[in-house]
C-alpha cells in the first residue's frame, strides 16, 4: 500500500511500508515486513503526526508532498523518539525549515541526540492534559512514559475521537498484508512493551476516560472496529494474565531426548483434551517463543542438563522471559543429565525471581532416555496439569 488514504475528511494516512526490512530493532524477524505509520490532520493549521524510519524518508516526503498539495505544513507533533519514527525529522526541517515543533519537554531534551541541530525557536512544549487548537480539531495531549520509551505521549483528537496511540496497539506487517492482528501484535507488544505492564496499565486507565472512536498507532492497521477487543487484549497483556487455558511445552535438548519427552507429554495431554503446543527452542528465533509463554496460563521447561548448568538457548529464553516480567503461571519441569542431572535446580533458581510463580509437582528427571520410573514421573506431572 504505503499511499496516501483518507481516514476522515480531514485525517490522511501519509505513511509508508517497509517491505525490505528482515529484522526489526535488529532482533524480532519479520515475516511481513513493517508499516510506519504516520498522519496529516488537514485543518486550518496542519498538523503532521510523527515522521518515519530514515529508510523510508524519500518516500514518506512524496507522501507528504502529494497530502499537502502545493501548501506547508505548520506543526509536526512527536510522540516518540525512537528512530523508526524520528528518523526523519531532520530531513522534513530541511524542506520546511518553518515548521514548529509540538511535544513534551522529555522529547525536547533527548532531540537534539537524534536531529543534531537547534530547535530552540521551533519548541511549542505541551503536557499532560494540554489541549491545542488547530482549527476545527482540538488535540489533547497524554502522556504515556515507558510505553515503549520515556518519552512517549499519545494525542487525542477530540473531534474526531481519534487516539493517536504511539507504538501501543501496534504490530509487524505492511499495511497491505492481510493477517489476524493477534498474533503480530501479541509478538510486537510482548517483546517491545511487555516489560512495562504497569505503565501500560496507568494509559489504558486514562483512555477508558476518552471517547475513542479510531486508534491509530505508529505500526499497523488503523482501528476501527470493535476497539474492546483490542484493549481487553492490552489489558490482559498489561495484567501478565493468560489469554488462554493451555500448555506451552519449551524444550531445550542436544541429541533429540529432552524433546522426545516433551513430545510424549504433549501427546499424553492431549489424550485428555489439553491445548497444547511444543517448540523446541532450537528452532525458534527466541522471541517468537517469549509471546507465547504469556498466551497460555502454564508452561512446561524440557531441558538437558549441560555442562552441570543449562541447555544456553534455554538459558537465554528463561532470562529473557525474567526480563519481560513473566509472571503469574503454572510450571513444570522435565530435567535430563547422563551423569548428574542440574537442570532442574538451575532453572527453578532462575523462576525464583520471577513473581507468583508455582512450579508444580513432581519434577521429572529423565536419565538420559525415559524409562518406567520417568514416565511414570511425567504421567503425575500430567495429571497434576490437568488439575490445574
Ligand atoms: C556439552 C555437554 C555437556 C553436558 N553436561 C552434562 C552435565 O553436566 N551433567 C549431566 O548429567 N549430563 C550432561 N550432559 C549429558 C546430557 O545432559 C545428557 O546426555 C542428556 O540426556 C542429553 O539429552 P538430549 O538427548 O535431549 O540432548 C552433557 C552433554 C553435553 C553434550
Ligand atoms: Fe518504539
Ligand atoms: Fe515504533
């Protein structure tokens, strides 16, 4: 798509799709490429609404251009810094050197790291609550720090009960390609935002004040629809609830045996009608596993026992799933060791840190291949599973 599109009579899609980009933040693969979004309120002043990545500066300015129509745009209003939308920044003051900027004093202070240049006498500084008139539109500023940077602050347009949302309500894909928003915004948010659950929870408690008839955020599709099913889902996310009842079997194995009995559990649950997904950990890019753990309300780790510590990629997921603030859910644990099985301990010690976490009984440790006693070890481990 990446053209130009009316959302109302007076608000116009002027971003861009990034169909070439094979790695977001260099780390999260993207299978669709990514939209940077970003918009032009079209009233007596005119407003842009953040820039995009500098990849796609040539073409966001044609966007621009075409959206203008021989006039200059008097605002640009910066939500967030990163530079997948402030990448362009410096290049629109270049073509309009007039232009005054709107934001909060935490943009102000950071800029200049991004654009390199004075902007003293381009500031109009708001904060929260803040309202600006353009004309017709009044926009209400709310500030949303952490989410998915300090800095960051959505706008609200009143009269077109429009929130301009930042990275929140976001996800990975063009803007053409047709998929569920689930499960890219599920990856996009866990990964990007998931930390702050808190910080998000404190925006979603200002928005349910507004009106919102439109989200539209700096990644994905313009909402429109249904917009309780998006924010229940921020809300669940937000909360470190799970979004269903079911089983995440994660295992980390060197010669095929951890997941040969990660994959016995896994048919053992769905004999009683469990929902149940395995990944071996070897396969997946580790942040594609992470959303997954926060889906389900448990979780089983498989792991060989390597060098008296863990299978690393297990490791690295663990650690990174501490970092995200998983928490909140059921655990089970199926160890292996040939000579002194360790796993287990190392990887109860790593859940230690995370918050209400229950790791259920019995941990089930496999010597080297399951036998009588370990399967029947993992059948308690199913039945208690089950109960749970
Ligand atoms: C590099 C390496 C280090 C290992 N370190 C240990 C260890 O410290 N303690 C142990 O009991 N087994 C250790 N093992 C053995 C494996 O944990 C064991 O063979 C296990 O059954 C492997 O399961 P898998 O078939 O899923 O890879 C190690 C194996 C390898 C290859
Ligand atoms: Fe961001
Ligand atoms: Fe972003």
């Amino acid at each position: 798509m990446s053209k130009i599109f009316d959302i109302t009579d007076t608000i116009k899609y002027i971003g861009v799709d990034d169909k070439e980009l094979d790695l977001f933040e260099n780390q999260y693969v993207l299978k669709n490429g990514m939209s940077y979004n970003s918009y032009l309120i079209d009233d007596e002043k005119i407003v842009i609404m953040d820039t995009v990545d500098k990849r796609k500066t040539d073409k966001w300015l044609n966007n621009l251009r075409e959206a203008l129509n021989g006039r200059r745009p008097d605002y640009l209003v910066i939500s967030h810094l990163e530079p997948d939308h402030s990448g362009s920044i410096g290049n629109l003051l270049k073509n309009y050197p007039e232009i005054k900027i709107i934001s909060n004093e935490k943009v102000f202070n950071m800029l200049p790291q991004f654009i390199g240049e004075n902007i003293e006498n381009k500031k109009v500084i708001v904060k929260e609550g803040d309202i600006f008139n353009t004309g017709k539109h009044e926009l209400q500023f709310i500030m949303a720090p952490m989410v998915h940077w300090p800095e960051v602050m959505m706008t609200y347009d009143k009269n077109e009960k429009i929130l301009f949302s930042a990275d929140a309500f976001g996800k990975f894909g063009t803007l053409d390609v047709k998929e569920d928003w689930i499960d890219e915004a599920r990856r996009y948010y866990i990964n990007i935002v998931g930390k702050y659950g808190m910080q998000v929870q404190t925006v979603l408690k200002k928005a349910s004040n507004l009106n919102i008839k439109t989200i539209c955020s700096l990644h994905g599709p313009i909402l429109k629809d249904n917009l309780e099913y998006y924010i229940n889902l921020y809300d669940i996310w937000s909360k470190y609830e799970c979004e269903e009842n079911g089983t995440l079997i994660v295992c980390g194995s060197l010669h095929g045996n951890t997941l040969d009995a990660g994959k016995k559990l896994k048919e053992m649950l769905e004999e009683t009608g469990e929902n149940v997904k395995l990944v071996d950990i070897s396969r997946e890019s580790i942040p594609d596993v992470i959303p997954l753990a926060f889906k389900y309300s448990k979780m089983i780790v498989a792991c060989a026992t390597y060098n008296m510590s863990i299978f690393p990629a297990i490791n690295s997921f663990l650690n990174l799933l501490k970092e995200k603030n998983y928490q909140n859910r059921k655990i089970g644990i199926i160890e292996n060791g040939s000579w002194a099985p360790n796993a287990a301990n190392c990887i109860k010690n790593i859940f230690s840190q995370m918050k209400d976490i229950e790791i259920l009984e019995p941990i089930v440790t496999v010597k080297t291949k399951l036998n009588e006693e370990s399967y029947n070890k993992l059948n308690e481990l199913k039945e208690n599973l089950i109960r749970v």
